[in-house]
C-alpha cells in the first residue's frame, strides 16, 4: 500500500487510446514506478513492471509461457483471444505467429526463420540503401512534406518486400495488403476492420504460396527462396507455417519501424546540438538509433505468463496470470539511465546497459537488426539531403493503437525554395 490517496493507474490508463496516457506517457509511467513498481492490476488481472531490472528478469525467464490461450480466462489479455473464433481442426502453429507459441513450436520455427532472416538482413544493406536513396529522390525539391506518409511508411514497406521476394509490379498491392493487416494488433477493432485486415490476410497468404511455389520452380535471390529450400533440407515447418510467419514480419515490423524512424526525426529536430553532432559524425547514427528506441520506443510492452505461482519482489503472482513487462517505463528507469528524460546520444557507449525496446529471451524480437539498419540508414541519408531541414512547429498527432507509439503525422519544412 502507499500513502498516497490517488488511485495506481491500472494497465488500462496505460494505453494510447487514452488522450491523457497518449498526451504524456511519461508521466503515468513515472507515477506508477515511483508508487507502486510492481502493481498487480485488479482491473485486468494483469501484473504490471515498470522497473528495469524487473523487466530485464521476466523477459529472460525461459520458464514462462507467452501464448494467450494458456492466460488465465478472467484475465483481459486471455479475452483478446476470444476476439475471433478460431477453427480447432488448425493447429495453433498455422494461426498464430512464433510471437503468440511456446516450446517446442516456438523453437522449431524460429530457429530456421530466423537463421534466413538474419542471413538476409546482413547482406541488406546495399538493398536499404537504394529504397531510402529512392524514396529520397522522390521528396527531392519539396518544400515541405508529411514525414510518416512519405519516408517512414514507404521505407518498412519496400524493404521488407524486396527481401522477401516480392515483384515489383505487386509491391503496390502487398502495401495495401500490409496497411490492412495491421489491423490485427488492434484489439478495439471495429467488425468491419477485422474483415477487412482478415480478407488482407487470407491474400497476402495466397500470394506467398504461389511466391513460394514459383521459387520451388526456379529459386531466386529472396527470403521466401531460403524458406522452401530450408523446407526441402529437412526444416520441419509447414507451407502454411511459412505463410503465417512471413506475415508475421510485416506486422511486427513495418508499423513498428515506421514509428522509430518518425520518432527519431521528430528527436533529433528537436534537439539541435545532437543533430550537430550527428551531422560532424555520421557514425553517430546508431547512437541516435539507440537513443530513441530508449526514449520512445515504438512498444510500449510485451507480456509473460507465469506457469505455476510466484513472487516477484515481494508481490505474489497467481498461476497463469500475465505479467507484463512495461517497456517504455524500463527505458526511463532512472536507476538505470541517468536523467531519463534527456535526449543524449553520448549514453550508447560500451558497457552502457542496454534498454529492452525489443524485450528479451527467447521471443526477443526478430527484426532488430533490420529496423536498425533501416533507421540508420535514413538519418544518415535524409539529414544529408534535406541541410536545412526543421519541424514544420505544428502538433504533432499520436496514433491510438493499444501497446504502441508512434506520430500519426510528422509535418516538416525543406528551406527548399
Ligand atoms: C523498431 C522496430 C521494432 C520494435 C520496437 C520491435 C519490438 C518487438 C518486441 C517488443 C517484441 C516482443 C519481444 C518480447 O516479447 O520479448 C518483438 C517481437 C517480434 N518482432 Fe519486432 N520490433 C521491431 C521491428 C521488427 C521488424 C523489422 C520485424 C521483422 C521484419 C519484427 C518482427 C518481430 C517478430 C516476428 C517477433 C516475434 C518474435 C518471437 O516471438 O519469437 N520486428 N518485436
């Protein structure tokens, strides 16, 4: 108990959807670290843990489950899965990504995805290159233009399309296809969205069989390529695991990526002396990278679940209850990271501790490497084409999507004639 009166925001004032939550997460994350770090909702039946070291431990738990199906019913985040029916004649492992498995389905599949994937990511970077040097080109002359729409949407996109496999001719359409899909991380969804982003799903799973069908013919240089031919050596994964999982990196990682690109902009415009700083050293990029999934990750929290009861300091923790690990609250942990709240990108040094932006342990995310390389890439780039680049000094928009934070819309000026 605390002496405080106020009442301990619960998980529920702790997401987007909220205007006072979206208008300042800080602040309510703040409060419930300073009052009550591990707060046991009893709204939602969720535990929640704003501290770092507590975060760090539950992420790193092998021990603990993370599919919802195995929640406990009363809970809120056992309630998501109800959202849709689902068919018990399909396995879990061909409706759900890895993100939503556990052992042993959760290693079979992530291992060979993400031994492809990483492969692929290592050698992208001539790839990225010339999608930010081509979504550059297209902003070229402009004297002002919406950052979100016309550089941190389009880049994910294209991206993540060409490293898969996708053909240029299709790549307009697997746009719509991943805008709609994301739909799903929503789960104050509309009927019609969820039809909408189900109808996305079931196209974009037909045009990755008859991608890798094609590649089964004649392989080419591609993700989907190294699935079938992993398939083919012995990968015991399913066409339609390969479909699901696939999908998976679209909805994990384009509006995610989207996000730390606007964020870090919006960050670095607003901080003239780092720009400077960035601008004399270009290398400085990763640390503007690291510097603003620390301050504004994209996620605002991942979640566990504890198999059996336990305590985690001091306060008990029921079986199959979910524990959530609050992301944006770790990063600002001041036992962690002086000055929280600074912009700094001088705290990325050697032996600094790391911030969980991407959680941790065995579903950490897949992606890191390439919304990294992505985000270093276009504040490498974009600073360079655009000298005299500035905030447009409008409001910035949030988006209202549960769990995440991104601007809806970064309005910028040129200094273009
Ligand atoms: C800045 C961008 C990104 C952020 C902040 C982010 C964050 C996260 C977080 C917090 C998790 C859950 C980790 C956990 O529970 O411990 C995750 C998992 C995942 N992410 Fe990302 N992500 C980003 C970009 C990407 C990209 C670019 C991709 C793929 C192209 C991707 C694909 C995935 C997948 C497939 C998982 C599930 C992994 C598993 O459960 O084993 N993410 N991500």
């Amino acid at each position: 108990m605390t002496e405080d009166a106020r009442p301990l925001p619960g998980f529920l004032d702790l997401l987007s959807a909220d205007p006072g939550y979206s208008a300042c997460p800080e602040a309510r994350l703040a409060d419930l670290r300073a009052r009550c770090p591990v707060h046991a909702d009893p709204v939602t039946g969720h535990v929640l843990l704003a501290r770092h070291a507590d975060a760090r431990r539950l992420l790193n738990d092998p021990d603990l489950w993370r599919n919802p199906a195995r929640a406990a019913p009363g809970s809120l985040f056992h309630r998501f899965t109800e959202l849709r029916p689902v068919d018990p004649a399909v396995p879990a492992s061909e409706r759900t990504s890895i993100l939503m498995l556990d052992p042993p389905d959760h290693r079979r599949i992530r291992e060979p995805l993400q031994k492809a994937f990483h492969a692929r990511v290592f050698r992208a970077r001539a790839l990225v290159e010339a999608v930010v040097d081509s979504v550059l080109a297209g902003l070229s002359g402009r004297a002002a233009f919406d950052l979100v729409a016309e550089l941190a949407i389009p880049v994910p996109i294209h991206a993540i399309a060409r490293i898969l496999g996708v053909a240029p001719g299709r790549q307009e359409e697997f746009r719509r296809w991943s805008e709609r899909i994301i739909l799903t991380l929503n789960p104050l969804r509309s009927p019609a969205e969820d039809a909408e982003a189900l109808a996305a799903t079931e196209a974009l799973h037909a045009h990755l069989g008859e991608l890798m069908a094609a590649r089964r013919r004649a392989p080419a240089d591609d993700l989907v390529t190294d699935m079938v031919e992993a398939q083919a050596a012995g990968a015991p994964l399913s066409d339609r695991e390969i479909q699901v999982n696939l999908t998976a990196l679209l909805v994990g990682g384009n509006l995610t990526t989207t996000d730390l690109i606007a964020s870090g902009v919006k960050l670095l415009l607003a901080h003239p002396e780092e720009l400077a700083r960035l601008r004399a050293d270009p290398a400085l990029a990763s640390a503007a990278v690291e510097e603003t999934l620390r301050m504004e990750g994209p996620v605002d929290f991942t979640v566990r679940i504890a198999p059996s009861a336990m305590a985690i300091a001091g306060t008990p923790v029921a079986a199959r209850q979910p524990v959530f690990a609050l992301l944006r609250a770790a990063n600002r942990d001041p036992e962690v990271f002086p000055e929280p709240d600074r912009f700094r990108l001088d705290r990325h040094v050697a032996g600094a501790a790391p911030h969980v932006a991407f959680g941790g342990g065995a579903h950490s995310c897949i992606g890191a490497a390439l919304a990294r390389l992505e985000a270093r890439t276009v504040f490498q780039k974009l600073f360079a084409a655009f000298p005299d680049l500035r905030l447009a000094g409008e409001p910035t928009p949030y988006r209202r999507l549960p769990g995440f934070r991104g601007p809806e819309r970064l309005a910028v000026v040129t200094g273009a004639a």
